[in-house]
C-alpha cells in the first residue's frame, strides 16, 4: 500500500512517531493509502529546515526563484494527468473537473507569481527636494500555510507561490482529508530543484499539525483557509502573538436573479454553480434568490436539470457529481437535508444518500438537492452546508433581494443576473460580500483580489496583494 513520507530539508521522510493515518478514497470508501500522523517534532524539524534555508532564500535574485517557480509549474503541467486521477482519487471529483480546473489552476499559480515577482515595484516620495522617502519590502519570514480538502493542490499552491516568489520560506500543512497531491508536488519539487528546506511539507491531522505550526514562535506568518470555526481558534492563537495573519473562511453565497437575466446564460451556469465539486467549493451559489415574476418558470426548469445530472463514478466521463470528501462530511450534509424538513422545507428533488453500483457501491454520494419553503432566517439558510444542497427563495424587488442577501453572517461572494446596467452596479454596491459576479460565476484574474468580509474571513489573496502579504515593508527616509 501507497506510504506518504512528510518533504523536509529537500526529503521526503517518515514521520518521527512512525504513526499513520489512513487514506480513504471517498468513491469507494476504501483505505488505499497511509498518512504520516505527524505532531509537533515535525513541525519542528520543518522549522529548522525552513529556518537555515530562508537565510540564502530571502536573499536570493527574483529571477532565480522566478526560474525555479517556473520549472515547478512546467513539471505540473507534464504531469497533469497524473495529479488530476490523484486529486479525482484524493478528494471523489470528477476526473473531468480535476483536469479542467483544478490541476491547470495549480500551475498558473507558480507560474503567474513566479513572473510577478519581476515586475513588483515600491514606492519612492521626494520630501521637498532635500529628502527621499521610499518603501523597502522584504520576505516577512517563515509562512505557515494550511490548506483545504475540497481544492487540494489548487489552494495549497495559491499559499506556496506567493510566499516563495517573496522571499519567505515555508512550513505547509494541506488537509489530511487530501494530501495526495501535496505529495506529488513534493516530489516535482525535488526535481525541480528547489533548494532544501525552502518548502517543507508536513501531513497530519489539524489539532496536531495545524496547530502546532500556527502556536509556534518563530512562524510568524499564517496563511489559512478553511472552516470559520476553526479559523476562530487560529485567530485566538496568532493574533496575541501579533503574526501576520490572512484568514479565508466560509460562505453562504447568494445567487441573485432578476426577471430581465439572460435566461439560457444564467440556467446554465446556476446549475454549475450550485453543484460544482458536490457544491464543496466556498464559491457555490447555496441560496439562489430569484424575482417572483419569474419564479415558478425557473423552478420548473431547475429541477428539471438538476435531476438529469449524472451521479457516479469519478472517473466515468459522464459524471457530473462525484464522491463527497468523506463519511464524516456525508452525514453532516444529510443531517441539514433532515433540518430542513424540520424546519418546514421542500424537498423539490434529491435529498438522499445514494449507493452506486460497481466498484463504488460503498462511496460517499449524495443526490444533488434542491429545497424551497424556508425563511431567510432558518439554520439551513444560515449555516455553511458545504454540499450539493441548494434553497429557492423568491423577492419581489431590488431592496428584498439586498435585504435577503445580506442576510446572513458570511460576505465571500455573490452572482447577480440583470441586463439592466444600472441595477447591476446599485445591487453589487450594495451587496456585503468580498467578490461579486454579474451574469458569470467564477471567473478569476489572479491579478485581482480575493477574500470575504465579516465571517469569511480576514486579508486578501490574489495579485500583489498576495505578493506583499509576505512581505514586510518598511519605509526609508535619507537626506539628500
């Protein structure tokens, strides 16, 4: 059986308690590898690498981590099939899916911070002509970056190229749900030649591993992103050790569609983007508002093509929902479609666990599910579900769907369908979220800033940003 080694000081190694954890492929419920259940001594051991390695790091040429960076991202893309069955594996997606976006995504971001760093600039302020002022930026340290399961190497290496294009060296825990292409990239990394100790890739559970990393003294830099819940008690760790802190949380992101939308446009991809990955993506449009004059037209049609959706196998093409991430997360997901109903919910189609035939009779799927009757106040409307679980909510005008939107405590994102242009401003200035979509969902410019206000989360990724976040600028000021 596949053992996964821990990549520390440029090798990949056991864990020093020798303990592992198992590896469960959630399409077939089945044990296919083993975890290092590291703790605290390889949290350690990676600080140590990662300490004597940021001495030449952070002082190394932008064009030589721009090369290094690059020569990672060329080494995903040859090895693009083999990391998408490894995430399909991993994390119960379709192969499809892992291929189109997930793995092509984790490229572009070595390869787009790799050439930003050539092209970064401070700034520089002459003070009546007898002084200069100019910002100075350099690596913040060693960066601590924890990662989810529902993107594995896509949000790992969103993490890891930002903070190795800056100079800082790092300490990386992906989820221990996912930790297969972590792996993987490990070993591209070695091939790649990154110097040993730069990155140092440590698996484990989150209490152990996670933990350790974020209470450590001298890892001054936390990247995370995950659940709100758990981001709280980093929070409650780092902020009174005054780390630099970036905190990607939750959503419960609404999908806002008025009676004027394209109609073909928006059908389709609400239906993508209520269900993409199982719905287990923190973008997911989970409570779609739409205007009464339009309501039972779009009803209709919705359940419609939500019930045609193919559930199977990951890696049969016709698949467009796979395996949810694990046993664990299946039976949360089911216990909010029975919440539901309590709370006086309709089940309009899905809403049950489903077996599949062949080689994944005893994997983790769930029929994608569709729920309408329920107050804009109600837990299932209010909680992060994280799962193929949408609910229908009809507004009668512009300040109703303002209103129900910002309903709840999360700010990621939100979709809005209009053709009106003036609408589309007033709604998205209006609306409590970090990213709006109008008449598309999901389109990222790395170039562009990304991240969520009031609980989904603290700081910003994506473009400079990410960049600087890395880094700690200090102004200068010298006498002419």
């Amino acid at each position: 059986m596949l053992k996964l080694k821990n990549y520390i000081n440029g090798e990949l190694v056991e864990p020093i308690s020798g303990q592992y954890l198992d590896n469960i492929e959630p399409a077939t419920g089945q044990v296919y590898s083993l975890i290092p259940d590291s703790d605290n001594q390889d949290v350690e051991q990676a600080y140590l690498a990662a300490n004597e390695a940021f001495k030449t790091w952070s002082v190394s040429s932008a064009q030589n981590r721009c090369q290094i960076l690059l020569k990672i991202s060329q080494l995903i893309e040859r090895n693009m099939h083999e990391l998408a069955a490894a995430e399909s594996q991993d994390n119960g997606k379709p192969l499809q899916l892992a291929t189109s976006v997930d793995i092509p995504r984790a490229r572009d971001n070595f390869s787009f911070f790799a050439t930003a760093i050539l092209h970064d600039h401070n700034e520089s302020h002459p003070t009546d002509n007898n002084y200069l002022n100019y910002t100075w930026r350099q690596p913040a340290g060693i960066a601590g970056c924890i990662s989810p399961w529902n993107l594995p190497l896509y949000l790992f290496s969103w993490k890891i190229a930002p903070a190795l294009a800056a100079g800082c060296t790092v300490v990386a825990k992906p989820s221990e749900v996912t930790p297969y292409t972590a792996y993987l990239l490990s070993e591209l990394c070695i091939e790649a030649g990154l110097p040993a100790g730069v990155l140092n890739i440590v698996h484990g559970t989150g209490p152990r591993v996670g933990g350790a990393i974020t209470a450590h003294p001298k890892i001054n830099v936390i990247s995370f992103t995950g659940g709100t819940k758990t981001g709280q008690e980093i929070a409650r760790t780092a902020a009174p050790m005054f780390k630099k802190l970036s905190l990607e949380l939750g959503g419960k992101n609404p999908n806002i569609i008025f009676a004027d939308c394209d109609w073909d446009s928006m059908m389709k991809t609400t239906l993508h983007s209520s269900f993409a990955n199982q719905g287990q993506i923190c973008l997911c449009g989970s409570r779609i508002l739409i205007e009464r004059s339009i309501y039972e037209k779009f009803k209709v049609e919705f359940i419609q093509r939500v019930s045609q959706l193919t559930v199977g196998d990951p890696n049969e093409e016709t698949t467009k929902i796979g395996a949810l991430s694990s046993e664990a997360h299946t039976l949360k997901v089911l216990s909010y479609i029975e919440l539901a109903k309590q709370e006086g919910g309709d089940v309009l189609t899905g809403g049950n666990r489903m077996t599949i035939p062949g080689r994944c009779e005893a994997g983790y799927f769930i029929q994608p599910t569709v729920i309408e009757g329920l107050d804009q106040n109600c837990r299932v409307n209010q909680e992060e579900i994280f799962g193929p679980v949408v609910t229908l909510q009809a507004f009668d005008n512009e300040d109703d769907a303002i209103q129900n939107a910002n309903s709840t405590e999360y700010g990621l994102a939100a979709t809005i369908w209009t053709n009106n242009l003036q609408q589309a401003h007033r709604v998205s200035h209006s609306i409590h979220s970090g990213i709006i979509w109008v008449n598309c969902w999901l389109i990222r410019d790395l170039r562009t800033l990304f991240g969520g206000m009031k609980q989904s989360g603290v700081g910003r990724e994506g473009g400079y940003e990410a960049l600087h976040f890395f880094t700690e600028p200090k102004n200068i000021c010298i006498k002419l």
